[in-house]
C-alpha cells in the first residue's frame, strides 16, 4: 500500500495578491512504503513545497494528501500525529540544535510524542548509534561539534522519532565529500535496518544514483517523471536541458553513443559504464 | 611581476576551551605559497585541513601567529595600513544571505562605496559597471530577496568588483547553490579573471570547478600537499582518494580503465578530452 498519496495537489502561494503563483500544481503520486526516493528539481521546482505538504507543515490550496491511507487534513487538530509519522530533515539542520547537550537535543523529539524516559533513552541510543555519534559525544555541547557532526546530531534528532517516513532536503550541502559519504551511507543503512521509507531531495544527480531505487523529477511546479533510476535516465538528455546537472559518466556515454559505439545512455555509475568499455574493446 | 600573495611559512593555531583547560589546536603548520597576478587558483581540502583559515590570512581578517603573509607587498601586520590591503582583496563567503545588507540590489553593491566615501557620480558608474559585469544589471532595482541564490552571490560580488580589487577571494561560494547557480558564479568569476585580469583565489568541494582553474592547490591537515595544474592533481587518484577527497568522474573512468590494463592518458579530467580519448580507443578495435 502507498505510505504517501496525494490527489490532484495544488498549492498556491500569495493567492489573491499581485504575487500568486502555483508552486505544486495537480499533484498525484502514489510512494510505496519502503521506498528509497531521490527528488531532484531545479530551484523554484516545488520540490520543498511539494515535501512540507507530506508532514502537514503546508495546508493544501486544493487537493488531498494521504498518509498511509488516512488523510491527514481530514481532523486538523489531529495533525500533530502525522508530523511523528514524516520527519522532516530542513536543510541546514544544525541550525536548528538548540539544547544544552547532544543527548537532550536527540531526546526532544521522542519526549514530546510522551515515550516513557527508558524507551527515550533507547531511541536516543540507537539513533546516535546509526549516525556514528559516540558516547563521548552525548553529554557535550552539540555547539563544540564540527558541523558534519552538528548536522549529525540534528539527522538523530529526526530518526529517534522513528517516522514511518523520513524526509531529508539537501543533508548534504556543504559537506566535502567524505563527509557526504559517510552522511548518505549512514541514511543508507537507517533504511535498510528500519526498512521505512526514505526522500531524499538532492541537487546531485550523483548521489540519488547510488542510492535511491526511485526518482521523482520536479519540474515547473508538475511531476515531470516517477520511476525507477534506470528509467529516469533513460530522460537524461531532458533533464540536462531543465538545467539540471546529468552526472559526467552519464555525459560521457551519450556522447560515445552518438560516436555510433554500443553503450547504455542510461549508464549512471563508473562501474557499468567501465564494464560496457571493456566489453567493446575485448571484442578486438 | 611582484606576487600578489606571498606567504613564508605561516602558522595558525585556534584555541579550544576543553573544561578548566585552554588547548590550541594547530590548523596552518608552516605552509608557503605565492599567488601571481592574473592567476585563477582552486583551493581543495576536506572540512577542517584549513582552506578557509588560509583564505582568511589573504586579507588580513586573520594574522599569522609565525611567518610572514604579503598582499601586493604590505605585510598583513601593518594595522595602519588595513584598509589598504582589503581594497587590494575582496572576499565572497559561502552563505549569500549573509552578505547582503541593503534592501535593494544596487544600494547594496554601492554600500561599500559609500562608506569608502567615493564621490556619488563615481558611485553610479561603479556600481553599474560591476552590475553589467556579473550580469545583474536588468535587476539592479529589485529587492535581494526576490533573487534566486546564484543571482545573490553575484550582488555579493559585485559588491567586490565596485572596489575595484585586484583579486576576489571566494570561500565555497556556490556550496548553497543549485547546478544552476553555481554555474552562473563560476562563470562570473571566470568572466572576471579573463576579461579584466583579476586574480581568483577559490575555495572549493566541487571537483569539477576546480579542474577547470589554472592551478589547484590541495591541502591536508594544515599543509599544501599538491600544488599543480589541474591535470597534474587530478591524475594523483589515490593521494586525493587518501584525503577524502574525489575525482571527476571523467577522471575515474580512465583511472579504472588503466587500471584494467586499457592504455590511456592519465591526466584527463574532462568529459570531452575522456570522450575523445576512449573514441579513439574503440575506433581501432
């Protein structure tokens, strides 16, 4: 069953004023619960827009959003329930860390759904754990972290609440690439082991091929495409002109193809697109 | 020609209150290096090897506890002579909300020449130079925040440009922005370097923008441990690899290529160079 459906989604920002504009236009999309979805867009997409509906933090102008079958504006005082249901993941969420120590910020959450202090505290741990966050860490100030650990902290923050489905915009901007690496493995295995659904909104086409399953391409406030990653590149050339950035090696291959040699356009890792070289060249 | 930075052998630490105990935590150890006129310089780096403690070295917002920094000659020491040193270099940092202090677009790239007290006619001329220069021109009458994040960090540089100085110093400008944005800084600075021979000093995690500069510099815990063209730095996988830092994936494709045993130059670091190259390769099988 879909964990997260909307129907005929519109948003409108300024409406009635000299500035509306349509930021979700006609929204209907279906996302399977454990899903592991990439959202790409260029800004101005609707991209941000489009996930704070999912927690309830924007108020459809028209249309329907539905949370593991319930739809969630049906009973407003009720909406509260779903925003442990979505974690939301700002960007910059470091930002956003505010108590004395890396324990209480992660504990704040799951103490207000009303956990008893044992079960906060095993949700404390066990988010710490899966974000690599070490005991020495939890009674420090998270303000005497680095800021991939800041960051860290505030993703743990989110996890402890175990949402049914956690959204991440941009969690790794700023970040070198090791940093990065370690953030998306880390969100990586969280789904694995929890086996909830994970969006994760990116500006890297890069990153959304080596982990999402799912892309869902934001374009002019529509749903350009959701599909599976091979599908969704098989659109490269598209995307390229939505002034996206489609990855090098993607680049790469449909130039080769266009030379008239035997490759996927739709190769997204150096991997595959190593493998198909060596294939042509071993036919020498 | 005289270098326009020139550090001997300068060293940084910062100080960490740790309980009762105050520990400097060393950042820059002995590092030199000299920037010449006219040059576009990639500084690369994971969080914390000291790219942007360095950068603040270049105009004097820090001094080096040992060694010596030089900008156009005038040692940063020299307190008197301040604002001289950063009328030479600009600096444009990471978060364009940051940078922007006027409510409309060209007050706030006339803002420093106010303070600076340059003469209104000179104002207007300035200010609308550096608007046509970064492209920002059409939307010098509109409210910063209507701008997307790419058009703010090019107010935020024009802003620089009105001064008119010899060299911008950007510490990861386009780390907030879209693949769009950071195209339309990159290509602004670029624009800048060519067209009017203005020094860039830019720092860096997109491995991309940096083989696409003269020279790239990589440091490490403190330390310069590369400092060569981009073809030079990029062929050097595993070293880079060993920092926690990436390749272009042009850059890899060939690395693991060549590592299968297929001969094929290993200093490509763009697209159409690796196109190119493995278009010829298939050519002949």
């Amino acid at each position: 069953m879909a964990i997260i459906r909307t129907e005929n989604l519109n948003y409108i920002y300024g409406g009635g004023t000299a500035f509306e504009k349509s930021a979700v236009t006609n929204i209907n999309l279906e996302i399977e619960q454990g899903e592991f979805v990439g959202i790409i867009g260029h800004t101005g997409s609707g991209k941000s827009t489009l996930i704070q509906h999912f927690n309830g933090l924007l108020r459809p102008t028209s249309g329907k959003v539905y949370i593991d079958g319930h739809d969630i504006w049906e009973k407003p005082k009720e909406i509260r329930k779903f925003r442990f249901k979505v974690g939301l993941v700002f960007q910059y969420p470091e930002y956003q860390l505010f108590e004395e120590t890396v324990y209480k910020d992660i504990a704040f959450g799951p103490t207000n759904m009303g956990l008893t202090k044992d079960e906060v505290d095993e949700r404390v741990l066990e988010a710490a754990e899966l974000v690599g966050l070490k005991d020495k860490h939890m009674r420090k100030s998270p303000f005497e972290l680095s800021g991939g650990q800041k960051r860290r902290v505030a993703i743990a923050g989110v996890m402890a609440m175990r949402p049914d489905v956690l959204i991440l915009d941009e969690p790794t901007a700023g970040l070198d690439p090791r940093g990065r690496d370690m953030i998306l493995g880390e969100i990586q295995r969280y789904h694995i082991q929890n086996k909830n659904t994970v969006l994760l909104v990116s500006h890297s086409m890069e990153d959304i091929a080596r982990y999402a399953h799912k892309v869902l391409v934001m374009n002019r406030s529509e749903v350009f495409l959701y599909d599976n990653v091979e599908a969704v590149f098989a659109h490269a050339r598209e995307i390229a002109d939505m002034g996206l950035a489609v990855p090098q090696i993607t680049r790469i291959c449909i130039a080769l193809r266009d030379m008239g040699y035997n490759i996927s356009p739709e190769t997204y890792t150096v991997e595959s697109a190593k493998e198909q070289i060596l294939a042509l060249l071993g036919g020498r | 020609m005289e270098n326009i930075f020139e550090c001997q052998s300068i060293t940084f630490s910062y100080n960490i209150a740790d309980q009762d105990k105050v520990l400097p935590v060393p950042i820059l150890e002995d590092l030199s290096i000299a920037v010449r006129p006219g040059e576009f310089v990639a500084v690369l780096g994971h969080n914390g090897s000291g790219k942007s403690t360095l950068a603040k070295h270049l105009n004097a917002i820090l001094l080096p506890q040992g060694g010596v920094v030089y900008v156009n000659g005038i040692d940063t020491r020299e307190e008197e002579r301040l604002l001289e040193i950063r009328s030479h270099v600009g600096m444009v940092f990471q978060n364009p909300d940051n940078q922007i202090v006027a409510t409309v677009v060209e007050e706030d790239v006339a803002f420093a020449l106010e303070n600076l007290g340059v003469p209104p006619a000179e104002i207007r001329t300035r200010v609308d130079d550096a608007l046509r220069s970064v492209g920002m021109y059409e939307h010098r009458l509109r409210a910063p925040h209507q701008l997307s994040g790419g058009q703010k960090q090019r107010v935020a540089i024009a802003g620089i440009i009105a001064m008119r100085p010899d060299c911008i110093v950007l510490d990861e400008p386009t780390a907030m922005l879209d693949p769009r944005g950071r195209q339309e800084v990159i290509g602004t600075v670029q624009e800048l370097n060519r067209e009017f021979g203005i020094t860039v000093v830019l720092i860096t995690h997109f491995m991309d923008e940096a083989a696409r500069c003269g020279r790239v510099v990589v440091m490490d815990d403190g330390k310069i441990i590369l400092d060569a063209s981009p073809r030079e730095v990029f062929s050097q996988v595993e070293l880079l690899k060993s920092v926690g830092l990436d390749v272009p994936q042009a850059t890899e494709l060939v690395y693991r290529l060549r590592q299968a045993g297929i001969e094929l130059p290993g200093d490509i670091i763009e697209v159409e160079q690796c196109v190119t190259a493995i278009g010829r390769l298939l050519k002949g099988s």
